[in-house]
C-alpha cells in the first residue's frame, strides 16, 4: 500500500501465489484482490483483511465490483469473478472462510450455492469489468474476443475474433464506450459493443492494464515494453442539436457545424486554453468543461463564450435544462452536484456527499447520458445504485441548501424492481413535471412529480403509497413493454420509445395519461424503423423525428407520425404560449384527430375550458363537451374546480376541494356517485348533516341489486336516524336552492377570453384564487374507504 506521495506504507501477504487484480472502490474505502491461488479477498485501506469473497483451486485473473458496492463503499453488492473460462457473480460481503483458500478441493462449491455463473469465453476469462453507471460488462479472454453483458449474464455483444488474445478491459466513467487491449493494439468501443477507433502500436507489447481519467477524455495503458505506460486522448466526440454539430477535432478546439437555411453548412472553430473535458450540448446552449471552468456557449454566437462558471474542481459531466445546467465536479467535496443558470447565476448546490453513505448514491455514477441524472428547471432526479431500495430520488433546486438545511430529497419514487434510467420532461412547471423511468424488465413508466411520496422512503411497507391516502394519482403509470431506450421532446411534451424489434411507439402528449386517459389511445403512434438489436439509444427527439442509434453504430432518422408529425410541435408551442386560438386554427387546417387530443389534453391541464370543448367537439366525444360546458357555466369557482378534478380522475382531489369551500353535500353526493358508500357515510358522521341522505341512497341502491346490507356501520345508523325519502328530496333542493343564492366568488379563470393585442391573438389567464384546486397530493390519513375512477 502506497500514499499519494508514492512513499510505501505497508506490505502485506495478500496471496500464495501472484496477485493477477487489484481493483479499488470509486470512494478508496476497500480494495479487492485476486491471485493464482484461485481467492478473491477484499481489504480495508489500511492493508486490513475484511473476508475472503472467492475461493477456489482455479486462477483468478481478473475480478470487479458492482455498481452497489462502489455506492456502500464494498460493504453490499456483488463481486463478478473470472474463473478458468466461466464468470461468476459473489456477494461482497458474504466470507468463505480464509482456510477454504487453497485447501479444500470442493471450495468452489461452497459459495455457488445462490452465486449465478456463465461460461463466458472459450478461453481462459482474462480480464473483465463493470460499468458503475450502465451496470453492464465488459470481458476478454484468450479467445481473442471481448464480449459484452448484462448484469443477469445475457450477452449483448461478441466481436469478431481477433489477432490476439485481449488481455486488458475497462470502462470509461461515463459509460459511453470502453477500451480493451491486446498485443500492440487497443480499441476504443462504443457502450454497444461496437469499435469507434483502432490503435495499432508494434512499440506497446501486450496491454496489461487500461485506466480512464474522471472526465473521461484520457486513457492510460500498462505495456510490456518500456517506457512501460502509455496515455491517449480520446476525440471525434460529437453532440448535436437541432441541425448544429458540434466535434472535439483536438484536445483544445471543438468545431461547430450550423446548417443554414439555404442548406450550405457554416463551420467555426472553438479555441480553449486548457484541454477540452466533459462538454454537452442541449437546448440551445453548449457547456465545455475546461480545466475547473465550464464556458457557457450560446447557439448560433461561437465568437466568445455567453459565461464562464468557476466551479472549484474538475468537471466529468454535465446535465441540462431548459433554463441552466448542472455540473459534477471532483475535488469540490463540499458539493459535487452544482446548479447553473445560463447567464452564470449558481442556483443551488446539491450535497449529494452528505447524503451517499445514507442514500447509496455514488456521485460519480450521474449521467445524464444514461439517465441515472436528469434536470428540471425546478428539481433534478438521481436514480439510486442501491440494490435493496430501487428508488428515484427527486432534489428541490429551490431550496437553500447554503442556510444548514437538511439534504434530503422533497420526494422519492420508490419501485417494485430496479431502475435503470430516469428522465424528466422539461414542458411547464412543477405541477406538470413528468418523470418516465425504465425498470429492469424493460417496463416504461411515467408518473407526475408533485403527487410522489414526501421524504426520504425507505425499505418498509409504511413508506409505499396506498390507494387509500395517496391516491389513484401517485402511482407511476405503465406506458409500454419491451422498452430499451426512451426520450423526451426537445420541445412539446412529447415522449418517444424505441425496442430491439424496431418499433418506435411516440406518445405525443403524455400529460394525457393524468388529465383524461381516454385521449392516450389517440395521441399514441407506432412506427416501424430499421434501428433493431440490443445496444438502441435515442439520440434525440424533437417532437416529430427521432435519430435512434443501433447496437451495431447504424443511425435511423425516422418520422414518428408520417407527414402530419411535423405540426405537433408547432401546437405544443401554440399551448405553451397559451395562444388558444393559433391552435385551434392548426388543428382545424390539419383536421387530425391526434393534434385535437393533444389540444384537448393540454386545455384540461391547465383548466383552460373553451378550447377544451371545441377539441372534444372535433373528436365527437360528445358526453365530455357537455361535462365542459357544465363545468364552464358554474359560477362558484371551487365547485369548477372540483368539476374539472373529478373529470381528472381525481375524486379524492375534488372531494378535498368541496370539503374546503364548505360543499358538505357535494362532497357526499360525489362519493354516492362513486358508489364509495364507506366514505360517503364518514363524511356525513364527521359534520353531522345529510346521513340520511347517505342511508336513504344506500337503501335504495341495495333494492336495485336486491341485497341486504352488510355493512356494520350503516346498520347502526340506521337505526339511530329516521329516513324519509320526501324530507332527503326536500333537503336535497334546499341545499341546491342555497348555492344559487350564494354570492359568486371571485372569478379564478378566465377561460376562453380572446383578446387582439397588436395584430396577434392571444389568450389570457388569471392567477388562480385561494379555492382553485391545487395538484398538491391529499395528506396521509385523511382519506379511507374505497376510490374508483369516474
């Protein structure tokens, strides 16, 4: 063991024989290794033996740890271990037993018993790793091949076999691609398998070992021949958006190609002093890390930089908004994880180090490129690489993390199986914030940010979200099976995923699945491309095409939705813009049912209830436009809004609101209409009033079905109230009767009034009062009994 300063510190006897691997954690609080007398043994920093993961009589060339063990510092997790010709999955903290080593001819069988194995190669297995962000591997052996897998030991990729045997693997820290290595050769890889880039070197020998720089860009090598040591830059790094490209031609200048409307393509040449590091390029604004700098560059204005951001360490990545940016840095231990705006206002800091031995989040492990990070203008999402919660961690950018508050997360998706990506939309505000995420089954989910649980979750039942008190709502949303890569529209609220049999299923508007789910089957389109096989990743996405790379480095650029696709973004912009009336001209010149549900569904959400009628009128949902208009013709503002909540499948929403503005005998008739006879009565009981009414429908519901009653709550109170049918009838008006003559509020929306402000239509919008109904998720325990959807 060395320190930093190269001096030694401590020699131990790791092995009987040589010591073939030596692989640390990402936070240096463990050490692995593997030798010739067939043990894998993990070790503390100081040269402190903490078990024997492995054991056996065959060699061990190479070892690597999960994902979960670099988070838990090596304390969880699993180990993948390169035995003879097989790959083998231990427990990192699961001991065989030291005197298993190299003693018992049977040790192997000893820690098989729940530890999944492969054959891997039809050599010997000599060098294998494991990618702490993709959570995929990568391994050579003596075949002459590198392979790779998926964490269950399916193989994704095998090359063809080449000159020599490959001796060395190793993954960049973005997950991007990996090196592998041979005699006098190392190829740089895509993640997919396969090669970007060959070098060929007589000088090098064989290549014993590959390691990555933190940003990525460089690649040093251990050769048998002297010097010994080898470094290469990685270049030809492309990031694109819209028609712009932008290309890392050398380690200090990035060329930008703009296409310009006359289709010729103007190039210009960015110049930095210091090497070129992580650099990202979305939503209008390119970010290069240079050195402990981020240069902020707009698009279309390449002559200098729009801001440069001093961040305090050295950038790896970058994730992006459409209104700022977030940069990881290392060597700044107080924040990794810091907020920018493009103007070079710090937003916020994120202390993901104070939270990753609680949470398990390895800061390293964030991209966005793979999902497991992902910004909002509000919030960012961190998908968590612990193996026992599976869970999604929602930050607020809001909060000012600077005064002492606690760095916790305000929300946290907690799932059945384990997320591999995550994304959020980046259309509105928070009440409409989407997260869609992937599981390891390959299932799309999406679900609304604001209605997750509170809090940090954590591994007991009380923390997950019950129908009863968080409702319908907070439960994430299946979209679609079979899913390998998703993505977001640049623009629009539109939601794009591609499988390996070459579908490519866009969902146009995707808040449609939380303000009228009926509009999903419309707004939904299925298109066959040739991107197929493992490896898929979306590329981008603007609303209408989608670049989708293959697993072989193929590139599809597909129309999602034939040639009326182009107007979805045109319309998305229009509701963005709350220009109701441009809109509603795009739909009726186009006369497409998809763009008047995406019309339709963007007007509910935001309460916007005339345009809403005329799109359910093109659509001929004739039952919805009267609904519409009933609600329109209310005067009482709360009622409307829990009108508009109920047709939101919404009812606990709805029932919060009447109960709120003093609508008792709303609420209860809401819930009899739900049939939620349990709540209904409770409702009555808790304010004292109409449980009669309560009794009198129950009663008559149960000789319609001809049942008797059942319920123990409703046979008493039965027997302590007189029901009369006339005097229910009776109540019933009085209470309709006292809402007419109720003063009308003041009015919350205005929904529909067009106005003509220098020669273009728009359409305004008053702030919500008090009595609108808000998004906000009911508090726990407030709500017991059934809930069904209207």
């Amino acid at each position: 063991f060395f320190l930093r300063n190269g001096r030694l510190e401590k020699t131990v006897e790791a092995h009987a024989g040589a010591v073939t691997s030596v692989r640390w954690t990402k936070d240096g609080s463990c050490v692995l290794t593997a030798g010739e007398d067939g043990a894998v043994k993990s070790w503390s920093p100081g040269g402190r033996l903490r078990g024997v993961v492995a054991a056996g009589e065959t060699a061990v060339y190479a070892a690597a740890w999960s994902p979960e063990s670099h988070a838990s510092g090596g304390e969880t997790g699993r180990v993948v271990v390169a035995r003879g010709k097989n790959l083998r999955m231990h427990f990192a903290n699961r001991s065989v037993g030291a005197e298993t080593a190299t003693t018992e001819p049977s040790a192997d069988s000893r820690n098989t018993a729940s530890t999944p194995a492969w054959r891997a190669h039809d050599g010997v297995v000599l060098a294998v790793d494991w990618c702490a962000v993709s959570n995929l591997l990568v391994s050579g052996g003596e075949d002459r091949k590198y392979k790779v897998w998926d964490p269950h030991g399916r193989l994704l990729f095998s090359c063809a076999e080449r000159d020599h045997a490959v001796t060395a693997v190793a993954w960049s820290p973005s997950g991007a691609h990996f090196a592998a290595g041979a005699f006098n050769c190392v190829w740089l890889c895509d993640a997919a398998g396969w090669c970007r880039e060959t070098t060929s070197n007589t000088s090098l020998g064989s290549t014993l070992s590959l390691a990555w720089s933190d940003d990525g860009r460089n690649l040093a090598g251990a050769c048998a021949k002297a010097p010994g040591v080898f470094v290469g830059v990685v270049l030809d790094d492309r990031r694109a958006f819209g028609e712009c490209v932008a290309r890392l031609v050398s380690p200090r200048a990035i060329r930008v190609a703009d296409a310009e409307a006359s289709g010729a393509s103007r190039e210009r040449t960015i110049e930095t002093r210091e090497n070129v590091g992580a650099f990202a390029f979305e939503h209008g604004h390119m970010i290069v890390g240079v050195g402990t700098k981020a240069l902020v560059y707009e698009k279309g204005k390449w002559g200098a930089p729009k801001a440069s951001v001093e961040l305090g360490g050295r950038v790896t990545s970058f994730a992006q908004s459409r209104v700022g940016f977030a940069a990881h840095c290392v060597g700044a231990s107080d924040a990794p994880l810091r907020v920018f705006s493009y103007d070079g206002q710090k937003a916020c800091d994120v202390p993901l180090q104070k939270t990753a031995s609680v949470m398990n989040i390895l800061p390293s492990t964030l991209r966005s490129s793979h999902g497991t990070l992902s910004l909002a203008p509000e919030c960012v999402c961190v998908v968590s690489r612990d193996a026992s919660t599976k869970r999604v961690s929602f930050f607020n950018l809001k909060n000012d993390v600077s005064r002492g508050a606690e760095p916790k997360p305000f929300a946290t998706l907690s799932h059945a199986m384990p997320v591999s990506s995550a994304r959020l939309n980046q259309e509105g505000g928070f009440e409409a914030r989407l997260v869609a995420f992937v599981d390891e089954n390959r299932d799309l989910f999406v679900a609304r940010v604001a209605s997750l649980p509170k809090g940090d979750a954590k591994d007991d039942d009380s923390r997950k979200p019950s129908v009863k008190k968080a409702g319908l709502r907070a439960f994430p949303v299946k979209l679609a099976g079979g899913v390998d890569a998703f993505a977001w529209s640049e623009s629009g609220d539109g939601l794009v995923a591609a499988s390996r049999g070459g579908a490519v299923t866009a969902w146009h508007c995707a808040c449609a699945v939380f303000v009228d789910p009926d509009l999903v089957r419309t707004t939904r389109s299925v298109t066959e491309t040739t991107a197929r096989g493992d490896g898929l990743v979306v590329e981008r996405f603007d609303g209408n095409r989608v670049t989708i790379r293959s697993g072989d480095g193929a590139i599809c650029v597909s129309s999602v939705y034939g040639q009326n696709g182009t107007f979805f973004p045109t319309l998305h912009a229009d509701c963005s813009l709350r220009q109701w009336d441009r809109a509603i001209r795009l739909c009726r010149f186009v006369r497409d049912d998809s763009l008047w549900a995406c019309l339709a569904a963007r007007a509910v959400a935001v309460d916007e209830l005339e345009p809403a009628a005329i799109a359910y009128a093109a659509l001929q949902a004739i039952e919805k436009v009267r609904f519409v208009e009933k609600a329109r013709s209310t005067p009482n503002v709360a009622r409307r809004a829990a009108d508009l909540a109920a047709f939101k499948r919404e009812p606990e929403e709805a029932e919060r609101i009447l109960l709120g503005a003093g609508f008792v005998f709303r609420a209860i008739e809401l819930n009899l209409r739900l049939f939620d006879w349990d709540r209904a009565l409770e409702i009555a009981l808790e304010h004292k009033t109409h449980i009669d009414t309560v009794l009198c429908f129950r009663a008559a519901y149960l000789r319609r079905s001809r049942r008797r009653e059942d319920k123990k709550d409703f046979v008493a109170a039965a027997r302590e109230v007189e029901v009369s049918e006339e005097r229910v009838r009776m109540k019933m008006a009085q209470e309709r009767e006292r809402e007419k003559n109720m003063p009308p509020a003041r009015e919350a929306t205005k929904t529909g009034t067009v106005a003509k402000e220098q020669g273009r239509v728009v359409s305004s919008k008053a702030k919500p009062g008090a009595a609108k109904a808000s998004a906000a998720a009911r508090p726990a325990g407030t709500r017991t009994g059934s809930t069904r959807s209207r």
